[in-house]
C-alpha cells in the first residue's frame, strides 16, 4: 500500500495535506481525543470556549501557557520533517493543519494555513483587528489589555466560534483542485475541516488516511496506511 499512494504521489500534480494533533504526538505534544488525550483530563468548556475566557481569562490563559510551555520544550519530528521535504523537493504541495502548536513550521514548511489558528500568536477579540506574537510561556500570567482596552486573547479557534471565513475558503478551493488528499493524524470528526476529505472526493482527488486508529474517515479512503505518521510519511517519498 505503502508504494501504491507513493506511486499516486508523484503523479499527482497537485497535493494537499491535512494535519491534526496526530502528527505532533510524535514529539510529545499531547493530542485531545482517546485514552491520553487532553479531553480525558480537562473540560473543553471550562478551557476552549469564548464564554470560559470571558469568566476566568486568567485561568484559560495559564492552560495556554502550560501548553506553551510543553510544546517550546519539544521538538518537530520525523512527520513534520517529511512534509517539509515534500513542499521543499517538488511543487504543488499545500499544507493545511488544526493544529496551532507551530511544529510544522518549525520543521520548515512553508505557509501551512492554520485553519484553527496559532497559539504563538495574541489577538484582540473586540474587533479592532489587533494581533501579535507572543513567545511567554510562565503561568500565571496577568492578562494582557489591547491598546483599545479589551482583554488580549490567544488566536485560535475555540468551541462554538467560525473559523475564519478566507482560511477555510482558502482550504475548500485547495482541496477541490486537489489530485491527491493526505489526512494525516486527526480524528476527523470536528467540523468544517472534518468535510474537507468528501469535498476533495467531490472534485476527483484521492484521499489518503495516515492513522494509528481507524476513524469516521477510513471507509472512505481510496487508501489507508495505518501507522505512526513519523514511520509512513518518510517512506511515501524519495528524493528524484
Ligand atoms: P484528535 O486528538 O481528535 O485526534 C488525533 C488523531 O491522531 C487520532 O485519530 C489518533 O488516532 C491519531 N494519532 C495519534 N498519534 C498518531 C501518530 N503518531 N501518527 C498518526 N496518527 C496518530 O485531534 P484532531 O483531530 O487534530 O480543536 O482534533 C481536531 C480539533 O479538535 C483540534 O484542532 C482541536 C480539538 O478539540 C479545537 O480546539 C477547536
């Protein structure tokens, strides 16, 4: 199976890549759903919502600084690596992630769009479209004001709120054009990015699962490598 979606790789002109917590478990950053996820220890509502920041945004802030934290003391791993050699070594390759841990361009990818946001960055949520980077990582912190006096934020997409409409246009127009979907590491079950795999079947691409376990999306792969993406993706793709 392994040569086969290798074989669909180079013929495909355009690929797209879509990455969740998966792909970063590899280096020790923890993913949300099963057994160790961080959905088993925290309450999504009390952490992941706009309404949890609104009552304890100091409380919601020092989970992110925790996470911060965890994540600056790892580094990006063989999987990251390898779809950074892919974009690198041949074109038409389009990287799409959840993920807001900034692995993948840490491993030197170029433009992934983070359809969920970065946790690196700050953002002002009243709408005077203020955003920055942020690198503190020690809880507790004192929240920060914008300059128009409201409360900063870490910019990312939490429970209930849209995504932000360009990105996921963005994403919905790469995987129409798509000629070969990579699904790699997610549970695929968190909408809108979880429809992203039938859209792109829609526009003819093949889609590929990378998983360790099997998910909503596995029946209707064309392919499925089940394994630990640091394993499956260096071998999917051979310097010419
Ligand atoms: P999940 O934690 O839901 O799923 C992680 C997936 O990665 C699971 O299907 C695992 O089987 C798989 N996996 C774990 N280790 C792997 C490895 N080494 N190689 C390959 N696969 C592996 O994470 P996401 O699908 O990314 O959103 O979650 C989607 C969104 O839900 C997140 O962006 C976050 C979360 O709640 C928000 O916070 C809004």
């Amino acid at each position: 199976m392994i040569d086969r979606v290798a074989s669909w790789m180079r013929a495909a002109e355009r690929v797209a890549v879509l990455t969740g917590a998966g792909i970063s478990a590899e280096s020790g950053v923890p993913v949300f759903r099963g057994d160790a996820g961080l959905w088993r220890q925290f309450r999504p509502e009390q952490l992941a919502t706009p309404d949890a920041f609104n009552r304890q945004p100091e409380l919601v802030w020092d989970w992110y600084l925790w996470r911060r934290a965890c994540i600056a003391a790892v580094q990006p791993n063989a999987g990251h690596l390898a779809i950074a050699r892919w974009q690198q070594q041949r074109a038409g390759v389009a990287l799409l992630t959840q993920n807001v841990d900034g692995l993948h361009a840490r491993a030197g990818s170029a433009a992934a769009l983070e359809l969920h946001g970065n946790l690196w960055r700050v953002r002002c949520p009243a709408g005077c479209g203020f955003t920055a980077l942020d690198e503190a990582t020690d809880a507790p912190r004192t929240v920060l004001r914008c300059a128009c006096g409201s409360w900063l934020r870490p910019d990312v997409v939490w429970f209930g709120e849209t995504l932000d409409a360009a990105a996921i246009e963005t994403a919905i127009g790469i995987v129409a054009d798509a000629d070969l979907l990579m699904v790699i590491g997610t549970s695929a079950v968190v909408y809108p990015v979880a429809a992203l795999p039938q859209i792109a079947r829609e526009g003819g691409a093949r889609v590929v699962e990378v998983n360790v376990e099997e998910t909503p999306l596995t029946g209707q792969a064309d392919a499925v490598l089940r394994g630990l993406a640091g394993d499956v993706l260096p071998a999917l793709w051979r310097e010419p």
